[in-house]
C-alpha cells in the first residue's frame, strides 16, 4: 500500500507528453460522426511512467482523458546509475516490436517518435531503440513501456532468487 500512495503524491509533479493526435470517424445512418482520440505519456523523470488514451467531440478533452488514464496506469522502471537501463530486452504490442539497449553514458537517447516520448518521460538518459515491425505509434509506445516493464536490476534478480548479488 505505501508504494500506491507515494506514486498518488506525486501525480502533481509529472510531466505529460502528447504522443498522437487521431481523427476518428464514425459513419451511421444519419451521417459522419467525427471524433479525436488521443495518446499521452506521464513521467515524473525519474523512472516513474504512465501510457493512457483518450476519446472525445473535442481534442482538448480527449487529451484531458487520456492524461488521466496515464495517471491511473502509472509503474515504476529499473534504471542503473539513474540514467540507462540494466540490460537489453524487447517489447511488443501488436505487430510492433521495440528493441531497447543500454548505452554508454553520454549517449543520449537513440530514438525516434514514440519511443523516445516515453523514454523522455521515464527519465533515461542514455539509450539505444529499434523500432521493428509495425511503426503504429500507440502501439510503438505500448511496446516499449512493455519493454521497460521487463526490465530486471541485478539486486531484484538476486532477491527473486534468493541469493546475494555477488553470487551471480
């Protein structure tokens, strides 16, 4: 419970990043019906992240929505040294796979559209990605959220299995 309510606490202090805007149409009997669907990603720059997505008449309120849904889906992200991640993995949504590495520092962020959005609010400074398959890019940024959830430190291995980490 003491983590849920830290990450409440600090929903005043994130950041928000529009990742896309989409024009969505809905043809009935009556005739077109159109619509706005957006996607946003949260962070507070520190490893705490949040993807949401929102529809609405207006495109205002749609980024309104979506800004709350990343706030409700908010999770932490391993970092080593609180600048790279502590080794390679990939993420996929759909059919759009995101290869992500760790980079020497100095580095920077080796991305490009909704990859580097979301590695931008996660607080990663230096990183390599590869967008691989589809280039959708809600599904872009869901897959590489899902990479970052992968992501292990050596201490939280060692814990899982019981050991110190020296003994791996």
């Amino acid at each position: 419970m003491a983590r849920n309510e830290r990450i409440n606490d600090n929903k005043k202090l994130l950041d928000e990043k529009v990742i896309s805007i989409s024009r969505i149409t809905k043809v009935t009997k009556g005739g077109r019906v159109m619509r706005f669907a957006a996607t946003v990603v949260v962070g507070d720059g520190k490893g705490l992240i949040g993807l949401g997505t929102g529809k609405a008449s207006e495109v205002q309120p749609a980024i309104n929505k979506a800004s709350q849904a990343a706030k409700r889906n908010l999770v932490k992200v391993a970092m080593v040294d609180g600048r790279t991640i502590p080794h390679e993995a990939t993420g996929t949504c759909g059919r759009a796979r995101v290869l992500i590495k760790p980079a020497p520092k100095g580095s920077g962020i080796v991305a490009g559209g909704a990859a580097r959005a979301v590695l931008e609010a996660a607080g990663i400074k230096d990183i390599v990605s590869k967008s691989l398959g589809s280039n959708t890019q809600i599904n872009v940024a869901k897959a590489t959220l899902s990479a970052l959830k992968s992501e292990r430190t050596a201490e939280q291995i060692a814990e899982l299995r019981g050991k110190k980490v020296e003994e791996l």
